[in-house]
C-alpha cells in the first residue's frame, strides 16, 4: 500500500524513497521492494530527487542518498578529524565530496604557514587530476593502498595525498593534504599516508 502519511501523497512518496536510502544504496528492484510503490513512480521520484542532489548514484549505478543530505552532518562529524590531521602534519587539509564529474571541497582548513594551499570551500574541481580525484574514482591503486598521492597534477608545485571516506562500501568523500613541494616533497605518501588514513577512518566510523 502506498504511504500516506502527511495528506500529500508525492510528499510521503518521496519520504518512503529517502528512507530506504537511509539504510543502504538499492538499486531500483530493491527499492520497489523496499517502499511497496510502483515502478514507475519510484523511478519517477527518485530521478526528480536526483536532480536536487536529494539522491544519488553510486558507481554500479545503485540509488542512493544524495550530497545535499550528507553534506551537513559529513561535514560536521569529520571536523574534529581534519582538525586534528592539520595539526599533525602541519599542511592545509580538505574534504572533498563528488558531485557528478566534479568534486567539490565541503570543509578546508589552512596551514598555519605561511606557504600554503588554499582551496575555497565549494571549489568544484575536476575528477581527472589530484589525488582526491583519484581516490573519489576508487582507482585500482588507491583501492589496493587505501591512500593516493599527486605530485603537481593540478597545480605547479604542489603535492597532496588523500584517503576515502566510505559508506556501506562505497566511496562518498576523500580527506586530503596538500602543501607546496618545498615541506610535502616529491613523494608525499611517505611522509601523510599514515595520519590520512588515520583521519579518514575516524570520519568514516563517527559518519
């Protein structure tokens, strides 16, 4: 039986589809399965949620919670761990979340130094090039790792290594560093791997 529970049916749809998504990504079967709706009109709902960024779409092409119901409290229980993770490295720190072919960097935190990276929060940025990238992509590397590192992919003289946040096994977010090759060197992944990892698990069991 379709739910009504608030007198506006398309509304109590739309909460019946966001609901199931709060439990796992489902691909449409299982959320036909899940909410007792129509085919049709869940994958009417969903689509029209999507395009609000209420749902999205996991890689195998599953529906899932989409970025403007994940941000807030992403972005607020992974604060403490990118605070500490600046501290520790001393380097400027960002977390970033996909949005279609971009990601777009939800918090970031500058180094104390002078020198630093600076990456506005809502930057949109591209998925081919940077280490975020890499790890948003889930690329055989980072996935074998469980970190990624860039040396002057995106921007002349600067280096960063990240490591993703994952939800019921997918990729929603990556936890970077990034500072001028002068402090990261060459070959940053020996010198952050560790404490980015260290960050992006503790995001990753408070989320």
């Amino acid at each position: 039986m379709e739910p009504t529970v608030s007198g506006v049916g398309v509304i109590d749809k739309a909460s019946a589809i966001l609901g199931a998504l709060e439990v796992a990504p489902l691909s449409l079967p299982d959320l036909v399965a899940a909410t007792g709706l129509p085919r049709a009109t869940v994958h009417r709902l969903a689509s029209a949620l999507e395009v609000h960024s209420l749902v999205g779409r996991t890689r195998d092409g599953r529906f899932a919670l989409g970025a403007r119901l994940t941000k807030a409290s992403l972005a607020e229980v992974a604060r403490p761990a990118l605070e500490w993770l600046r501290n520790e490295t001393g380097e400027s720190v960002q977390l970033y979340v996909p949005r279609g072919d971009r990601r777009v960097c939800l918090v970031s935190l500058e180094s104390p130094h002078s020198l630093r990276t600076i990456v506005p929060v809502g930057a949109s940025l591209p998925m081919e090039v940077g280490s975020a990238a890499k790890v948003l992509r889930d690329d055989a590397t980072s996935r074998r790792r469980g970190w990624a590192q860039s040396v002057e992919e995106r921007e002349v003289g600067v280096a960063s290594v990240s490591a993703p946040v994952r939800r019921s096994g997918e990729v929603v977010a990556a936890v970077s560093v990034s500072g001028p090759i002068e402090r990261t060197s060459r070959s940053p992944g020996r010198r952050y791997a560790v404490a980015v990892v260290a960050a992006a698990g503790e995001i990753q069991a408070a989320s």
